[in-house]
C-alpha cells in the first residue's frame, strides 16, 4: 500500500526541477554565540520550497560527556545533515536532543537519531503522541522530496528532573507553554545563554498556531526573571541582550491581542482585520503580515464568539 504522504512525494518529483531542488542540501552553518555553544539559524520567512523547512533556529552544545541538540529541524534529510555537521563540530556523539514544542520545523529530524536520544517533557510527549503525526502530510505537500524517507519518530526520553549535567555543564530545564499548549526553555548555566524556543522570536514576527496569549505572556515573565545573558530565540539572529527579544515578543504580543479585540468591537470582518496597520515600531519584523494575517485566522473566529455572542444563545 503506498502511503499518501509518499504519493505526494512522488508526484512532486516527478514535475520539472527546479533550482532549488537540484541538490536538496541543507547548509548546516553553526553560528559561535558562547563558549561552547553554537546557533544554526533558520530561515526568517514561512515553511517554504526554497528553504526546505528549515526555519526554526537549531542549537548545539558542546560537553564532555558528548553533543547535546535543541530541536532537531524540519526533516529526516536535515536531521542527518544536522547530526553529521554537530559530531565534526564538536568531536563528539550526540546525546541528547531536545525537543521544545510540537511544531514540525522542530520535530522531524528526530529520526535521524538514536533510541534514547531524543527527549521531551511529559506534557509536549503527550502531545507529539497525539497531535505529531498528524503534520505529516501537509509537511510532505508543502516541501516534496525534502520530505523523502521523513516518518514522525516520537522521543524517547521523558524529562521529569528540572534540569540536567553533561560532565561539567549543566541545563536548567523550564517547562513552561503559551506559544503550545507545552513548550520547553533551557538555560545553559555554564555561559548564561537562554534557548527559548519559540517562546521567543527576534526581529521576526510570532507565530500563533497553538497559542494562548496570556499563558504565553506569563511564561516571557519568568523567562525574563531568570538570570541570562543572551537568548537564542526559536526564529530569529541572537539576542546578546538578556531581554530586548524578550520584551519586543511582549510588545507583539500585546499589540495584536488588543488589535484583533478593537477589531471584533469596531465590527471589522477577519479581511480587513488582517489587513490592519502594523505600528512603526513593527516595521522591520520579518514576516510581519504574514504572521498578523494567520493570527487572524487562529485566533479570530474565537474571539468574535467571545465577544459577539449571538443575540439568540443570551441568557
């Protein structure tokens, strides 16, 4: 039986090549942002053909007792790129592999790796069992034959101790949610470098799919409180600043849950509410309305309820 998810592989192989797809390489280029630690940074623009799904921001770490990965990239073709590229980076194995929400630009490496690797809170690997597979198919139409021979492999390892020590360099781990319903931050205490994972986002624009905006600005608060120095956002260049990344996620995200509740009031249709001014200070985010517009659509049918109860159901 050919599964749906290879048949659209197929069919999108067989329609003239393109020039991105004359290679389908991903170009793993670490990035050193603290001793040790190195970004890998992602396309600051959608899941897209010409980027190959690689746009969420991928970290490696280097330790004596071997390499540790957070998030693993959107493919089994990048996982095994990834892998290959970290191990002759650092000179050793990977260990351990973080997954820090169920979004697919994250997850899908995971396959790449070996059993007992890939690890997850309880909370994110309920989610993956329930919700991770199911990305599957519109990954495999969206990005073709960057896909082939991607199958979702849950993680391993659960993650129930708050943190946890590579021979000398020990990871706090912060379950933590409101980007998803489980999100995971890890702070590097060895260098004070906070990995947010999408809780954050740098000088792009964030993304709301699974997002409840008042857990997610709880959960900036404690980020914000923690004692870091830098912040390697989930998309986005490093943040050298403990908070500046953190603060412009507040502000977004502040921004536009006022916007979308204006908007219902002022009666504005989900058009013209994604067509809204973006204030000046916005302005150089990338994927600003792009993410504004899918905001809308996540978001708005919710909150028309919540505010626009039909006259008939009152009581």
């Amino acid at each position: 039986m050919i599964h749906r998810r290879h048949a659209l592989a197929g069919m999108l192989g067989a329609l003239a090549v393109p020039a991105w797809a004359q290679a389908l390489t991903y170009r793993i280029m670490p990035e050193p942002v603290g001793d040790g630690i190195w970004v890998v940074r992602g396309a600051d623009g959608p899941i897209a053909q010409d980027n190959g799904g690689a746009i969420a921001n991928i970290t490696i770490i280097a330790t004596s007792a071997g390499t540790v990965l957070v998030d693993c990239g959107p493919s089994l073709r990048y996982g095994t790129a990834l892998k290959s590229a970290a191990e002759a980076l650092t000179g050793q194995p990977v260990v351990r592999v973080y997954l820090t929400h169920l979004h697919p630009d994250h997850i899908y490496g995971a396959g790449a790796f070996a059993p007992g690797v890939v690890a997850a809170t309880p909370q994110l690997a309920s989610l993956l069992k329930s919700e991770g597979a199911g990305f599957s198919d519109g990954m495999y139409r969206l990005l073709g034959d960057w896909m082939r021979g991607t199958e979702f492999t849950p993680p391993s390892v659960l993650l129930t101790a708050p943190q946890e020590t590579f021979g000398t360099r020990r990871l706090r781990l912060l379950p933590l949610a409101g980007h998803s319903a489980a999100d995971l931050a890890i702070l590097d205490e060895t260098t004070g470098t906070l990995i947010a994972g999408d809780l954050v986002f740098h000088n792009r624009a964030p993304a709301t799919p699974h997002a409840n905006l008042a857990t997610w600005q709880a959960s900036l608060a404690t980020l914000r409180a923690l004692p870091h120095r830098r912040v390697i956002p989930g998309h986005g260049p490093l943040d050298p600043t403990p908070t500046t990344a953190i603060d412009q996620t507040r502000d977004w995200l502040g921004w536009i849950a006022q916007a979308l509740r204006d908007a219902v009031l002022a009666g504005d249709d989900n058009v013209a509410a994604g067509n809204m001014p973006i204030p000046p200070r916005f302005a150089s985010m990338k994927a600003a309305r792009y993410e504004l517009q899918r905001t809308v659509s996540h978001l708005y049918p919710g909150l028309e309820a919540d505010l626009l109860p039909r006259i008939d159901t009152k009581r």
